[in-house]
DNA sequence: TGGCTGATTGTTACAATATACCATAAGTGG
DNA sequence: CCACTTATGGTATATTGTAACAATCAGCCA
C-alpha cells in the first residue's frame, strides 16, 4: 500500500470541503475538533466520553485514514492492557454516536468527517491502492432509493455505501 | 431470525420484478435459469464452469436468502470433503464472473438476481430481522456519484451498497 | 459519608471469517 | 507424449469479532 495523499488541488473540493485532505494541513485541528464535537455529542446526550472512549477516537484521529480494529488494539495497549472486547465495545459506542464510520469493505474504521449533520450512515470513496478514504457529503440514501424501499413496505435503518478504486495519485503514478 | 418471505403483492413489484420472491414461487426455475446463465456466461469468455464452482453455484441457489461461506463449507463437505481455500476461491471466481454477491454488511453471498446485466456490484435491501434480501434494479454508482467521483480524478471500480432495515412482513409481524 | 444501582470495563475463552503457501491434479495445445 | 497453464487439495495460520461473567466505576440518594 503506497502512503501519500492527494494535493490541494481546487478541483478536488465541493462546498469548501476538500474530500481528500492534502497532506500539510493542520491536523491537528482536525483531531481537536472532532473531539470537541465528541464531548458535545455526549454532553448533550447525556452519555460518557470515558477515557477509554476519548482515547479510542484520538488514536483513530490520528490520521484520515481507515484502521484496522486490531492495529488499534496494538496502539492502545501500548498505554494500558486492552483487550478486544472492551475496543469492540468502544468503537460500537462511538459509530453508535456518529462519530466513527466503519467501513465493511475494508474491515476497518474511520472518523466522520461531517460531524455537523446528525449521526449518519456515510458513503465512501476508498483507493484500493493508497487506502485513501473520501467521506461524501449528503446522505447514502437517495430519494429514489427511499421510493423503492417504502414501495416495498421496507424500513431503511441504515446504509453502508461504499465505492472502491483509485484516487487519482495512484492513477497517475502507475495508471 | 425468523424464516418467512414476504406474500406476492402487487405492490411489491416493480417493472415486474418480484424483488422479494413469493415463498411459494416456482424456484427450481430460478436455480436452473442462474445455472444455465453461468454456463452460458463462462462459455462466452473462455472460463471454466468446473464442478466445484457449479456445485457452489447450485448450493448457493438452493433459496434466495443469503449463504454464510463456512454454512455452505458445511453443506458441501457432505458430498465431499472441502477446505476453506478452495470453497473461497470458487466464490471469488463466481462473484467475479458477476453470478453471486458478496453482502459485506453480513458476511456472507447470495446469487444476483439480475444476470441479464453485464456483471455489476448490486444494491441491496437486507432486513435484518428475517435476513431476507432484495437486489434492487439498476446499478448502484448514480450519476450524481459518478460525476462527483470524476472530478475528484477517482475511478470507480466496484460498489458495496447495502440497506439495512426491516422488511413488510418483520415489521407486521412486531412493528 | 456510605451504600445502592446501572453503566462501563476487565478477563478468559472461543467463534467466525479469511488467506498464505505449497503440493497435486486436471485441462490445453504442441 | 510433454510442457504449460489453470484449478484444486490440504495444512496451517492469520485476522476479525463475540459470549459470558467478574470486577470496577460513576452518579445518586438516605
Ligand atoms: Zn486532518
Ligand atoms: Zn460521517
Ligand atoms: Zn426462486
Ligand atoms: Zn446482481
């Protein structure tokens, strides 16, 4: 798997929002933000950002990219013994709250990058190459979707909506 | 999980298409049809419909519910003895030549309903009471998708969309 | 404060899913 | 027949995820 992300090239953005973020951007403020908004989140839910909670999402913060539930596991344990089924856990609660997506096609998991809207299922452009992960702003279901579904008698609860390829970097590097 | 399908209402339909199959249908059909297309499908490109894989085919066909792989594993190691390997290498065969899906929400594959088409990822309305499921018509990559994925300079390869919730019958039976 | 209660985490063990790797067999074209 | 490609067999192991129960913690009230 190569390691790079797109550059901050206008094309790529929609709405201000810059799908793939370039790799100098201030991180950090990604990460500050989506825990801030994590407490907010629990807050006014009346739900509790615990340690192991708070730690889980800032590990999984770190970076935009996906990570494997395990890779995460083997992070956390370098602070305190973890086992799965307490990160198992952690990860429920936080996809559970909106905060986290995982993605099935990957087995793996990612932060929400549109926190703003209210807890959602995402949809994802995610490089087969790279790893790299876009996280689509709307919603997954569409209102012909919805139409079908509803025709049906069925009742949609959530969407996993995934598409695989390749960004544009690794096209271009070795089309 | 429950063990139903859902009656065959009129309503229930869509260019014809009962997309949740009525219990009482004539289904040797459906299973001989998908074995004939495969034949057909393998025939045209040069590929091999070898025992095993046609033997999967029909195992996977016996209803229209998903298959867990390590079920299928089970049933057929009656006829003979399998390993894994070779049971996932003939689902990745299939699910190449577009005969099956994989349903990454539940782990497990399901024959595609829609092999007129040229081989596609599908979309999917699973419920997860009954695990029935529905392949929806049309393909799963809208415009409004594509043309957000072109600008990016992202080429899609292959979709997983998949819609969880609660089908007619489920929520009838206990809303 | 001290105890009650529900939520959260710890711990052990295991289930379920999937692949790496190499050997063997089967089809294919000379 | 041989040489070559494709497909399968088979072992072992990697990876992902959960069941079940014990221990602990946080908030609340007597
Ligand atoms: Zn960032
Ligand atoms: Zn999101
Ligand atoms: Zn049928
Ligand atoms: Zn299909």
């Amino acid at each position: 798997m190569r390691d790079h992300t797109t550059t901050a090239d206008p094309d790529q953005q929609q709405a201000g929002i810059p799908l793939f973020p370039s790799p100098d951007h201030a991180h950090h403020r990604c990460r500050n933000a989506a825990l801030q908004h994590a407490a907010r989140v629990c807050k006014s839910h009346g739900l509790r950002l615990t340690r192991l909670r708070r730690q889980t999402l800032e590990m999984i913060w770190k970076s935009h990219r996906p990570v494997k539930a395990y890779a995460l596991l083997a992070q956390l344990s370098v602070q305190r013994k973890l086992a799965p089924p307490s990160l198992y856990r952690a990860l429920h609660f936080l996809e559970q709250q909106g905060l986290i997506h995982r993605l099935r096609s990957t087995r793996s998991f990612i932060g929400c990058s549109h926190p703003a809207t209210t807890p959602h299922s995402g949809q994802f452009l995610i490089c087969i190459r790279c790893d790299t992960v876009a996280e689509l702003p709307g919603l997954p279901i569409t209102p012909g979707t919805q139409r079908t579904a509803t025709s049906l008698g069925f009742a949609i609860d959530r969407a996993t909506v995934e598409f695989l390829g390749q960004c544009q970097t690794c096209r271009t590097l070795a089309p």
